[in-house]
C-alpha cells in the first residue's frame, strides 16, 4: 500500500509527468515492422503509379516458413487458392510458373496488397522490378 501512496504523491510532481508524457510519446514514436510479408518498396509504387509489378511467393504449406519441392498440380492448386482471393480488376497474372509456387502480376490496387498480405499461403509480395516475372518458365 506504500508503494501505491508513493507514486499517487510522485505523480503530482510537474517534472515526473513531463517525464512520463515524454516516455509514453518515444514509445508511440517506435513502431513495429508494418508487415513482414511486404518487400521495400511496394506500396509506394502502387501509390504513385497506381499499378505495382509484383512476385509473389507461395508457401506450400501456411505454417512452413520454407518451400519444399512440390508437384506441379499442387503448384497450380496453391497458386488458384491464392488467385481466388483476388479481383481479376486488382491483380493482373502475367508469369504462372509451372514447378516453382510463385506468381507474376501487376497490382492494380491497395485493396489487392492487403488481401495478398492477409492470405495465409502468401510468403511474400515483392516489387519485380526486374521484370523476371515476364520470362517463359
């Protein structure tokens, strides 16, 4: 109970609340990784361009961190599940690979990032800036 009285005392003091504001602002101030699904770049591309050109990385499995080698159906089965979350006027598929879980396409709004970040089977959306996704398998 001392403890309790000690602090409602200290706490009228001016400098330990402009001390307290100061600590409670530096620590709204640091923010976590926005999502670490997300590559650098990518939602600033959409916002300025209006259209991002992307890879997508699929997880074989939602809970795995790492793709092991998987059979092209079931490439083809993780890449329709992830597709189907996804508005054809969103997300335009330009590269589906035949043995890799993976995508090519062009994002064609915000509302199409925030579904691929929420999609469990979705790795990782970075900017294709190299065009990669535009070769033939």
């Amino acid at each position: 109970m001392g403890c309790v009285r000690w602090v409602a005392s200290s706490v009228s003091s001016p400098f330990l609340c402009l001390g307290l504001i100061a600590i409670a602002f530096a620590c709204r101030a640091v923010s976590p990784v926005a999502d670490a699904k997300l590559g650098p770049g990518v939602r600033e591309a959409l916002a300025r361009d209006g259209a991002a050109d992307v890879m997508i990385a699929i997880a074989s499995d939602p809970a795995s961190t790492s793709n092991t080698v998987v059979d092209r159906a079931e490439v083809a089965r993780l890449q329709d599940a992830v597709l189907s979350a996804l508005d054809s006027a969103d997300f335009h598929v330009r590269q589906r690979y035949a043995a890799v879980p993976a995508l090519a396409g062009t994002l064609r709004s915000p509302r199409a990032l925030d579904r691929l970040l929420a999609h469990p089977l979705v790795r990782r959306v970075d900017l294709d800036a190299s065009g990669g996704g535009t070769a033939s398998p």
